[in-house]
C-alpha cells in the first residue's frame, strides 16, 4: 500500500491495548516505527512484557519495544488490574518473549521519530496515561508542532466515568499529563468513552475474531472475553467496550467516527472530580476549538476491519 502512515503507539497493555495492538501490527494502513510503553493498568515491566509478548504473537520482530515512564508526573501509580487481570493480560499466562526492549527511553523514542521525519508525518495513539508524551513535550517542546494527529483514548463527558463518577481512567491516573498535552500545539483527537462504549465486544463479535483462528484473532478473541467476563461481574454489561481500538480503528479508517471539534480542559485541582474533561463546543466561548472530541462510532464498520486486518 502506498502512503502509509507511520505511526507509534503508546500504551499500556491492558486487554483493550492488546486488541488495539494487534490491528494495528496487521494493518498495512500503518507503517509501525514503535511501541512504547508506560505505567498504568499494571506496572511498566508489565506493560513493556506484554507488548512483548504480544509482538511476538503477531510475527511483528521488526517493530521496536521501548519502554517509558513507570509512573506519572505528579500522582501516585494507580493501576487496573481488576479490569485487565494481574498480569495485565487477562486469562492469558505470561511467557518470556524473545524478542527484547530497545535500547532507549521511550519519551526518547517518541522524540528521535517525529524530529527526523517529516514535519507532520509521523501519528501517535496513546492508549494509556498520557506521562510519556507530556515527558517528550517538556523535553523537546518543537514537537508538537511537528507531531501529525495525536490520537487518544482518553476522557468521559455525556457517559460519566469509569473511575470515579465524572472520570475516564486513563486521564484521571495522570490529570497533569492529560493537561500539558492539551496546553500544548498537539493536534489531539480523543476518544473518550461517549465514542468507546458505543464499541462493544458482543458474543457474536468475539465469535467473528475467534473463528479466524490465527494466533492473533485467538488472542483477541481471549482478550474479549476476559473482558466481557469482568464487565459482567462489576459493571453488569454483556458487552464489554474495546475501548482502545477506537483512536487505532481511526488512524486506519477515519470514516468509522464522527467527531466535533472543541477545547478540552482537564480537572486537575479537585480531588472529587480530578481527571475530568469539560468539552466546549461554543466557539464563541471557547475563542478558538484546537480539539476533537469524537461522538459517534460505527460499530460493525470497527469489528469488521478488526477481523479482516487479524486475517
Ligand atoms: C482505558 O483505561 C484502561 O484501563 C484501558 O486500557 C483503556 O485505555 C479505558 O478507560
Ligand atoms: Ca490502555
């Protein structure tokens, strides 16, 4: 495929970043230059071990694993795990991959890709806390000007959170990160859960990847189910939101979502609403609208290119 966008994905696996990742190291939309990883569901030698082994479950050797900041800028480490399981991973056992981590910090990473390349040419999904890009930015602040879209799973507005009342996990386990990214020039696009709960894994969907039976439609089939299995015993859904898909399954297919434009502010002084993201959409307010926020999502259109990219 021609024009493919290179793109480096920030994450923290995780059973949803496990599935994002697997679309994205099968898609030829993607010319994959990294994966760096970074404290959050689990710790970071979790995080940077199951990128790992995921890697290594989708043939993708080529792609370097760096490793990133291990807590956030400000708060206490807070993890997921009784969304992702121990491990970080769900029902499946860790295993030592072979493949090792770069050489390299991953804020270093991030920054060494986009200042070599083209301005505006290299994307970046953040599917996790948002420490290492709020790191790189601080140490070269040219890069967000330089930085192509800035795609994230981050954020809860009209659906309330997912850890507290009003915030998204992502954004609430580092509210300052979440802050100097959206102060910054970062052309950010989130994909907060108005958008990711309108994704959801129902039996059918899983069955779909499952029945592909390559080792990477088993795993994420695996990473489903698990999910669906947690959902079901501490929220009550059927079906479980693959919630760090959505910026990926964008990057990829940009007409699977709708998005509106807007200024994103985060809550970082109250404890009671800390993470939370006020979304303004009247121009006339907000002056100018830098961000997108998106608020619909074409479910089927999603699954479909999962299973036709896990092929
Ligand atoms: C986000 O939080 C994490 O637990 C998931 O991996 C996802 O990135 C959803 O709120
Ligand atoms: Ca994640």
């Amino acid at each position: 495929m021609v024009n493919r966008q290179a793109l480096i994905i920030d994450c923290d696996p995780g059973v949803d970043d496990a599935v994002a990742l697997m679309l994205a190291f099968g898609a030829p939309e993607f010319e994959l230059l990294a994966v760096t990883t970074v404290g959050g569901n689990v710790p970071l030698k979790k995080t940077t071990r199951n990128a790992r082994m995921l890697r290594q479950i989708a043939g993708r050797g080529d792609v370097p694993v760096h490793a990133g900041a291990d807590r956030p800028l400000r708060r206490k480490p807070a993890g997921a795990g009784e969304f992702h399981g121990e491990e970080g991973l769900g029902f499946m056992a860790p295993f030592a991959a072979t493949g090792p981590v770069a050489d390299g910090h991953g804020v270093d990473a991030i920054i060494n890709a986009v200042m070599e390349r083209e301005p505006g040419s290299v994307a970046l999904a953040v599917l996790g806390p948002m420490t290492n890009l709020a790191l790189a930015l601080r140490k070269e602040p040219m890069m967000a000007a330089r930085l192509g879209s800035v795609a994230v799973m981050g954020g809860a507005r009209g659906e309330g959170g997912n850890i507290t009342a009003s915030a998204e996990f992502n954004v609430w386990a580092d509210p300052e990160a979440a802050d100097e990214v959206l102060r910054s020039d970062c052309k950010v696009t989130m994909f907060g859960l108005d958008a990711t709960h309108q994704v959801r894994a129902t039996d059918a969907r899983i069955a779909a990847v499952a029945a592909l039976q390559t080792p990477q439609g088993d795993t994420a089939a695996a990473m489903m189910r698990f999910s669906q299995k947690v959902e079901r015993e501490i929220v009550g859904w059927d079906a479980p939101p693959v919630h760090d898909v959505c910026p990926v399954a964008w990057l990829a297919r940009p007409d699977l979502f709708t998005l509106k434009t807007c200024r994103i502010s985060v809550e970082c002084q109250s404890e009671l609403t800390r993470g939370h993201t006020a979304v303004e959409f009247r121009p006339a307010i907000a002056r100018n609208l830098p961000h997108q926020w998106a608020v619909g999502a074409d479910a089927d259109g999603v699954f479909e290119l999962i299973t036709e990219r896990l092929r």
